[in-house]
C-alpha cells in the first residue's frame, strides 16, 4: 500500500501552485499533498526575483528536505536536485505510467473488479519494488516470476502475455546503498565532490545512477545487458571511491541489496 508521506530526501514531482516573495506552494501529485519550496531551496545562489526561476503550473523534479506528518507539513527543494537526479526520476515516472497503463489493459482483459486491481498493483510492487520492474522480471522469467503471488489464471495469463510482447529483455542490475561517514567540517561538500568525480567508459546500453536517499546513504545502481559488465562498472566505481577517500576524513561502506 502505498505510503501516505514522501520520506525526507526522497526525489518528488513538484507542481508550482501559488509564487510568493519568500517562496512558493506546490502540490506532490504522487501523494496528493501541499509542499513549501522556500526561495532559498530554488537556486544555488541569490534571487532578486524568483518569477525569473519558477512558473506557476508547471512540473518541477524536487528532494523532501523537512516532513512534519503531525502538522501536514512537507518542505522540498529544486536546488539539491543533480541533472542526472532530474533524468532519473522522469525516466522512472515514464516506466511507471507505461507499466500501470500495461497492468489495466491486462485487469480490462481479465475482466477484474477496481478493488481486485488496486490489490494486484500493491502485491506486484511489493513483491518487486515497481510496476515496471514487475513487468521485466516476468518477461524475462515468465510464469516463475510470479510464482506463489495470490494473482488469479486470468489475470496471470494476460499480464505474462503483455510483459512478453511489450517490454524488452531487462537490462541487469546491481543494487546497493552506499554510506559514508565524514570527520571533515567539510564532509558534505567533499562527499558530493567524490560522487561528482566518478568517471566510468561505459559500454552501450549501461549505466549507473547514484541517487541520494538521505544523510548517510546514497543508493547505487548499475544497469547493463550482461550481468558481468555491471559487476565490472561496480567495481571501477568502488574503485574510484576508495581511491578519494583514502587519506582523507571520510569512511565509506556498500551494502549490496539482496537479489540485486
């Protein structure tokens, strides 16, 4: 079920509702809430007039920095958020919609009540993150991956059809968090440095993505059709990172998800 809150340092869609001197309003269309992007959250320098940096209606990609649940309270930012952080969550949000509009076609095919369906979509994204993850595990595996969920012979039917006809064969991945640990008044901005100086030739089709999650922790994801290309590009990166921080104030670990 989904949540009701976005966690602090997570990446959301921000619309800009109301522009006011200090800041401005936007609703999070993925938790139907109000958020406060402050004036100070929307450059990395100073703003005379902050109609030169925002539109209202339009879709921004911001990080939570402050959720206040008891007072209904959520702030976010659009300066912390990288370009590569920008393109990832749009392309996640592209794969999602692609992946919930395959799942209703599948529930229209299985004739399945509302209820049913919003059922199967909290299943399948618990049991595999994402809708869209979801689907490429099930064209790449087939009936296996969906093995031993409570999903019905008419909907499984449809939905294994679907995710083989129209998703392509998964790309591999390599999932983990990196966290660091820095005993420099300077950590935060030397840990950005490290991660900004990772230089990888990467192969077609591959790639990796680090994505902040929330003071320590960083998730770390690599991509590439061959499994042993990614555990190649994770250990260049690895690499990279070791070779920074050594000599320097800053303790790093990577936790490899399970599966992953």
């Amino acid at each position: 079920m989904k949540k009701e809150y976005p966690n602090k340092g997570e990446l959301v869609l921000a619309r800009v509702k109301k522009i006011l001197r200090h800041g401005a309003f936007c609703h999070l269309p993925e938790y139907d809430k109000e958020a406060f992007l402050h004036v100070s959250e929307v450059a990395p320098r100073w703003i005379k007039n902050i109609h030169e940096f925002l539109t209202e209606g339009k879709l921004y990609v911001a990080r939570v920095i402050r959720v206040f649940p008891e007072r209904g309270m959520i702030d976010v930012s659009i300066k912390r958020v990288t370009d590569k952080e920008k393109e990832y969550k749009l392309g996640q949000i592209k794969r999602e919609k692609r992946a919930h509009n395959l799942v209703l076609l599948a529930a229209k095919k299985a004739r399945l009540r509302k209820a049913k369906l919003e059922e199967y979509v909290d299943l399948l994204t618990e049991e595999f993150g994402d809708l869209y993850t979801a689907l490429e595990e099930m064209s790449e595996s087939g009936e296996e991956a969906i093995k031993g969920l409570k999903l019905s012979k008419g909907f499984s039917k449809h939905i294994l059809q679907i995710a083989k006809e129209n998703i392509k064969k998964p790309l591999q991945r390599i999932t983990g968090v990196l966290t660091f640990t820095s005993y420099s008044p300077d950590g935060v901005e030397d840990i950005k440095r490290c991660l900004g100086n990772i230089k990888v030739k990467l192969p077609p089709e591959s790639r990796f993505d680090i994505v902040y999650m929330g003071a320590p922790k960083y998730r770390l994801t690599v991509h590439s059709r061959d499994f042993k290309v990614c555990e190649s590009i994770l250990r260049t990166v690895l690499q990279q990172i070791g070779e920074y921080t050594k000599g320097r104030e800053i303790v790093y670990s990577f936790q490899k998800e399970k599966g992953r």
